[in-house]
C-alpha cells in the first residue's frame, strides 16, 4: 500500500471513528467472509458500522479521536465496531459473539468511558435508543389517556344505568 493510500485511509478511519460515540475491539480469528458479511450485514441493520483494520492505522486514526486510550486494545487479528448510538454495536458484536466462537470482545470506549469485555456486555443488555425514545413516548401518552378514560366514565356509567331502566319490562296493565 502507498503511503499516500495509507495516509487517506487513516483520515477517513479518523473522520468515521471521531462521529461515533460507542467503539468495540472485537478479535476475529477465522471468521469466513460469508460470516463477516453476515456480521456486517447485521450492523448496518442496526445503524453501526464494523471494520477490520490494520492495526498501525487504526492506531494512528485512533490518536485523532476521542478513543486513544483503547489504542492497547489492537494487537492480533482485530477489527472495529462503532456507532453514534451509544449501544447499537455493542448489543449486535456481543450477540454475535454469543452465537460464534470466532469473534470474542476485547474492550471499547463509552464517551470518555474506556469498557472492558464484561462492560461491553454490560453496555449491549440495555435498551436501545429507538427503544427508550419509545418508551417515553407510552409514559407521556400514559396520563392523557387516563385523564380521558377517568372524564367519559361517569357519563358512560349514566347511559349504562339508563339502557338497565329501558330494558326492564314494564308490568302488565290491569283490566
């Protein structure tokens, strides 16, 4: 490779990795293509992006970002995975890495927060951005639904005793 390839290689790593805010060092020995595709395919799904590394460039893109302090991390066969939600590819390396005996998590960084393998774990069992934003949005909606179901009953609870009197049958008249 061309010191000029290398040098636009490191400051599109650079650019990639300085808009994420989650970065995972995966270690992935023997991983076939088909099963990198599939692990890539899986990212992408997720808004994460996985890449195998040379580990001297990474290192120097790495230098430019707020992840230096990972940089101990690239050693071997390793490869990244980041995302600028804060848990997207960690859940998917970790579930993958679950399923196949050939991707192992060695570490990654939060922010400022450097994460060891377990952390990492940690990090991927929480939910997910999309999910939270959902779930705040069924809490806001939770009380206004409440308020409304609370206003209608009395009325419903008329009409309820109204339609009882209606259907009662009236005596027969006497003659």
């Amino acid at each position: 490779m061309l010191k000029k390839q290398k040098e636009d290689l490191v400051r599109n790593m650079t650019e990639s990795f300085g808009g994420a805010e989650l970065m995972v060092v995966t270690r992935h020995s023997g991983l076939t293509v088909a099963e990198m595709t599939d692990l890539r395919r899986r990212m992408r799904a997720a808004g994460a992006n996985f890449r195998v590394t040379k580990n001297r460039l990474a290192k120097r893109a790495l230098e430019k970002t707020s992840f230096a302090e990972i940089q101990p991390l690239f050693s071997g066969p390793t490869a990244v995975a980041f995302s600028t939600d804060p848990v997207a590819a960690a859940k998917v390396v970790v579930d993958y890495a679950n399923e196949n005996d050939k991707l192992s998590v060695l570490g990654g960084m939060l922010g400022a927060e450097t994460l060891d393998g377990a952390g990492v774990e940690a990090l991927a069992k929480l939910p997910s951005l999309d999910e939270l934003r959902g779930k705040i949005v069924g809490l806001l909606q939770a009380p206004g639904s409440k308020i409304a179901r609370l206003l209608t009953e009395p009325g419903a609870q008329l009409a309820r005793t109204f339609s009882a009197f209606g259907n009662k049958s009236e005596p027969p008249a006497a003659g």
